[in-house]
C-alpha cells in the first residue's frame, strides 16, 4: 500500500520544527507502525538523510517508550495500543498520515518525535515507591489481599507511563499517570503506610514539573494504551485532599 | 497556615475551589427556579411580587446572597487562572488534533460556556436585580401594603424578541455547562462510587442540564409568547 506521511522533523530543542512530506511506496498492511517508520528510515539513510528520530523499545505493548500523536490522536486511531501495535492494516491505501510528537511544556522535544518524559521519572521518585523492603514473592503469598483490591491495584499498575494521558488531554495534564502510581500502591497494605505523604509529594512534584490541571474530559483514559479508569483519579484526588487534612506535614 | 495555602494553590485544590463554588451555584439554581415558577401563577404578579420582596429583606437570604456573589466572582477568577495555567501547559499546539474522537465537547468548552454565562449573568443582574435594589420600578398594592412590582419588568424586559434570544442562548449554554459540570465537581472531590455516581450522573444530566435550563428558558418564551398574543 501507499502512505503519504507528513513527519515532524525538528533538528533539537532549541532548533524550530516542521512537518516535512514523505512518500512511501510498498507497505505491507501487515507492518507494525513502527516497522513503517523503519521502512522510512532505510530509505532516507540510503538517500543519505537523517533518519527519523523517534523512540521504541519492547515493541510488544510493555514497555512504554513509543509516543507518537498520529493523525491527531495519541498512539493512533486505535484505542488500548500503543504505537507499536498499531497495524498499518488499520490505514487505506493513499491515506495521509500525519505524524507528530507529544506536545508538552514538561515533554521537550529532543529530536524529531522524541520527547524527554524524565518528568515522569522525577513524579515517581517523588513518592511513587514503597520505603522499606517488603519482601519477596513468598512474603507477598502471606499478606492476604483479597481479589477485587489485587485487581484494582493491577488495574493501575498496569501503566507504562508512556506519557499518552498527557498527550491526549487539552490541559497536557498527568492526573491519569500521578494517580495510577498512587493508586496502585494506595490500595494495598504495603504501600498503604505512605500514602498520605506520597499523594502530597507526587501532586507537588506534578505542579513543579509545569503539568496541566484536570478538566476531567476523559480523554486520558481513552487514549491509555491500558484504558486506566478515570476512578483512579477520583482516588488521587481523595488521597490528597485527605492528605492535606491529616497529614504530619504542616 | 502554610498548609492552607499551599493546598489552594496547588492544581488539585484550585479545582476544588472550582468544584465548591460550582456546586454551590447549583444548588441556587433549583432555589431560584422553583422561586419564579411563581411566575406562571395567573395572579398579576402578586404571588412573584410577595417572593421577591421576601427575597430582599429575609436576612438569612441576604446573607447567603453575598455568599452567592462571592462564588460567581471567584468561580470566574479561577477558571481564568486554570485556563492560563492549562494554557501555558502545552506551548506548542498540534499542528493536527482530533479532540472530539476521545472527548465530549462540553467538557472542552467549559471556559467559552463559562464566559457566555458571566455575561448573562451581569445583563441579567442589570436588568432585575440592579432595577429592583436600585430603581425605578413601579409600585403594587396588595392588602394595604405596597410592593415592589418586579412582575411588570419582567413583563416588559421579555417583551423584546432579541433580550428572549439571548436568554434562550444563554441557558442551552448553561446547559452544556452543567452536563459536564456537575458530575465533575464531585469527581475533583473524589466522589466518585458505584454507590451515588450512577446517581450524580442522573441529576447532572436530566435535572441540572435538561430540566433546569429548560424551566428558566421556558419564562422568557411564556412571557413574549404572552406578549404576541399567542398565548392568552
């Protein structure tokens, strides 16, 4: 199939960007979307261009780091898949694919389609961990936890943190993502002990990094690879706002 | 208190300011609409008249007036200070963006509606509330006691084609505000259960945005209608 692109290219970060045209002839509609961009590479490389920068990793669902904005949606028209299982399948032959990279105060761009998410990294040190050692697999198998908490803490550690949610929201707000981390561990006895001073510390942190407020749109949870509920952000919400009433930091 | 502060002026708890003062202004909403369904009462304004010279002279209601004031103002003042915020969040647009594929338009629109609503709000303010503290108005005798007669500006404020337009704009806008509105001030407080969301979910969308509006949209439209001669 044919696939008319339109790519953001943008030499670094203080350099300005644009959408640049590509075609491309003999795609397979069986190509991951990434596998495409692959095919666009080589052929830029053998033209002696500059490929496309744009990040990848596990390219099975997991690992979090494709973020492309692919014809005005985070990770594609799909919902609950990332970029890398997105089907070239899912286009027409002809179809003008416009290819842009998450666009947020706290998301530079590096290069291209790249963006730097280590604001993400910088919310979870913050308070997105459990301080002591909790033990191994066994010790997990003598703390009962009954079935509907262990889902619904499954449910929110399911994220990747692949900044969609982000991507998605009108405000560029990480509400989805803060409150995935806090409500995973919130649930749950291990993290329970913590979870006044993490809600209040990952909400600080999420400020500091220059993130949007919630409009609760709902758009985050429809573009999350993993469709993470939009309760979990209810629960941030309650956690903070009960954080800040009885909590030791005054 | 440090604490206090710095709570507020997190993003978390600015949308709590928003949510009180928004739920706040709801629950003046029902107080005002059942208060001029008075109205449609075929009685030349008298029932209307005795309510509104109740209105302005108990004082736990001129209390709570101010209370209500107070929350229009801050509630404005809020939101223009998220909308910035939220603004300067993503300095580079999408060149490209398909926001109607995952959300619904009201919810993206609540600063445009909110704006058409505080202009409502300061026309409709001028034209009873200033009219009724501040004069002229005309003078009804009930029993011996005079009243100010409120129902004959009503009568001639929806006596204008384009003043009933505006009014019948105004509330399909505080329509698409309420239906995103209302369910999402409980969210920001984390209320949110299998138990009552279900049921917040109802009120927001057939009283708060449906009956409501419809009632306050249904005055003006009676009035003119009245007016024409369509209706007796």
């Amino acid at each position: 199939m044919k696939i008319n692109l339109k790519v953001w290219r943008q030499k670094n970060g203080n350099a300005a960007g644009k959408l640049v045209d590509y075609k491309l002839d003999n795609i397979s509609p069986d190509m991951s979307f990434l596998e495409m961009f692959d095919v666009l590479n080589d052929e830029l490389m053998h033209k002696g261009d500059e490929p496309v920068a744009f990040d990848h990793d596990c390219r099975e669902g997991i690992c979090g780091m494709c973020s492309m904005y692919i014809n005005g949606r985070a990770h594609g028209p799909q919902t609950g898949a990332t970029t890398c299982q997105l089907h070239m399948r899912s286009f027409a032959d002809g179809d003008t694919v416009i290819v842009e990279p998450w666009r947020a105060r706290a998301f530079p761009v590096i290069k291209d389609l790249m963006v730097d998410r280590s604001a993400f990294d910088r919310v979870v040190q913050s308070g997105g961990f459990v301080s002591v050692n909790t033990g191994s697999a066994r010790d997990a198998n003598e703390t009962p936890i009954p079935r509907t908490i262990a889902d619904e803490a499954m449910d929110a550690a399911q994220c990747i943190g692949c900044g969609a949610c982000v991507a998605a929201c009108k405000n560029a707000s990480a509400m989805l993502f803060v409150a995935a981390k806090v409500s995973h561990l919130a649930v749950l006895p291990q993290g329970q002990a913590e979870s006044s001073i993490r809600a209040e510390r990952m909400v600080a942190q999420m400020d500091a990094e220059g993130f949007g407020a919630c409009s609760f749109t709902g758009a985050c949870s429809v573009e999350c690879p993993k469709s993470i509920s939009l309760d979990h952000i209810a629960r941030l919400n309650r956690e903070y706002l009960g954080a800040k009433i009885t909590s030791e930091a005054v | 208190m440090s604490w206090v502060t710095q709570t507020l002026a997190s993003s978390l708890g600015r949308k709590v300011i928003m949510s009180l003062t928004g739920l706040f202004l709801c629950t003046f909403l029902i107080v005002h609409v059942a208060g001029n369904l008075q109205l449609f009462k075929a009685d030349g304004g008298r029932a209307f008249n005795e309510y509104s010279f109740f209105m302005t002279h108990n004082p736990v209601i001129m209390t709570v007036s101010y209370l209500l004031y107070t929350s229009i103002v801050v509630h404005a003042i809020m939101a223009l200070l998220l909308t910035r915020h939220n603004q300067a969040s993503r300095p580079v647009k999408y060149a490209y963006a398909r926001p109607e594929a995952n959300s619904p338009w009201s919810s993206r629109n609540m600063g445009i509606l909110g704006t058409v609503l505080l202009i409502f709000i300061v026309i409709h303010m001028r034209t009873f509330w200033y009219t009724m503290h501040f004069g002229p108005i005309p003078m009804a005798e009930y029993d011996g006691k005079e009243y100010k007669d409120l129902y004959k500006i009503v009568l001639e404020a929806f006596s204008n084609w384009w003043y009933v337009l505006f009014y019948v704009i105004a509330m399909a806008a505080l329509s698409y505000h309420l239906v995103h509105g209302f369910k999402s001030g409980f969210q920001t407080l984390g209320l949110r259960h299998k138990k009552y969301t279900p049921l917040i979910e109802f009120l927001g969308v057939w009283v708060f945005s449906i009956l409501i509006p419809a009632l306050f949209a249904a005055m003006p439209v009676y009035f003119f209608l009245k007016h024409v001669g369509v209706i007796g």
